[in-house]
C-alpha cells in the first residue's frame, strides 16, 4: 500500500475553512507532503498566514478569500484552482461554525449562516469542483467534515448538530452516485 506522500505528493490541495483549527492542520499535512495547497478562507489575513507557514516551509501554498456560504464564490474557487493549477487531487471542505442555544432563541441570521456554511458550503464546494474532476478520470480524494456530532443528539446544539447529520447524510449520498458513476474519486467524512 502506498505512503500517503506517495499518493499525494506534487498534486493539488484545496482546503476551505483553512486560516485556522482543524482546516489549517490539514492545509499544513498536504503542505508537509508536497502538495500545492490552495489555502481558502473568509478572512484573507489568516489565509495568507497558514499559507505563507507553508512557504516558509520550503512548500507551495497560496491564500484565496472566499465566503463558502455563497455558491459563487464556490464556483470562482473551483474556476481559479483549474485554471491556475489544474485538477486537485484532494478537496477538503472543512470550513463551518457552532452554533450554541436553544431552537427558538437562535436568531434567524445565525440559523440562516450555520446552514449556509456548515451544509451549503459543502454541497456547492463539491458542485463546483466534480464536474470536472470526473471529466479528467483521474483519482481524487474529497473530504467533507462532518463531526461525532453527525451520529448523536445533544440540547442547545440542534442547529449545528442538524447541520453534522445532513453532512454525513450527503458524503454516504455522494460515495454512491460516484461510484455509480464509476468515478475514481473517493469520498471521506472527517469526524472529530
């Protein structure tokens, strides 16, 4: 079985939701293993930080701002990593946010931002880059973060563990369709 820096060393990493915490540990690995690391966050600062770590380390990173709640902003994304680096070999959507309280005290822009990033920004990250990297036939690894929270309940986190169940619910949807499809993509969910 190969080494995870055989299978990915010299491709293409996109990671949403990288200028801090767990997107950021796993844009700092695909640095560490040699790959081009697309590091894609809300906040440009933070993006430009993680990646230029990535620099300093004698890897190849560049930031990119992007609000994943926003479906075109997925597409400008997924438009600039094909145009400037090609086909990505791994897609992490990772970007998301807690949301703490009961159901009927949460305001309605909080419930609208934790269903926009937590879910949407996962379902159009995907839409807007498998078209194609199924058309390039190539293997390809996607990652979806879900959480332990996906497999539970718990009061005063409904709208966010609502949110982890609909990710893994897509990322089991999605494994299927691909491999219907018989495309050499695999699909991941990341549980913390």
């Amino acid at each position: 079985m190969p080494s995870d820096a055989e299978v990915f060393s010299g491709g293409i990493a996109v990671l949403t939701g990288a200028g801090a915490g767990i997107g950021m540990g796993l844009a700092k690995r695909a640095g560490a293993l040699g790959m081009t690391v697309v590091v894609a966050d809300i906040n440009g600062a933070s993006a430009e930080r993680v990646a230029g770590g990535i620099r300093d380390a004698g890897g190849h990173a560049e930031a990119f701002v992007v609000d994943v709640s926003k479906p075109a902003e997925l597409d400008r994304l997924a438009d600039h990593v094909f145009t400037t680096h090609g086909v990505p070999r791994l897609l992490i959507n990772n970007a998301g946010i807690e949301t703490i309280g009961n159901v009927w005290e949460i305001p309605i822009e909080r419930w609208e931002a934790t269903l926009n990033i937590n879910i949407h920004g996962i379902v159009h990250g995907c839409r807007a880059f498998l078209p194609r990297m199924i058309e390039s036939g190539q293997e390809a690894w996607i990652a979806n973060l879900a959480s332990m929270g996906a497999f539970g309940v718990m009061p005063q986190q409904t709208a966010y563990i609502m949110s982890k169940h609909a990710v893994q619910s897509f990322n089991e949807c999605l494994h299927c369709e691909l491999e219907l499809v018989g495309a050499p993509i695999h699909v991941s969910s990341v549980l913390p």
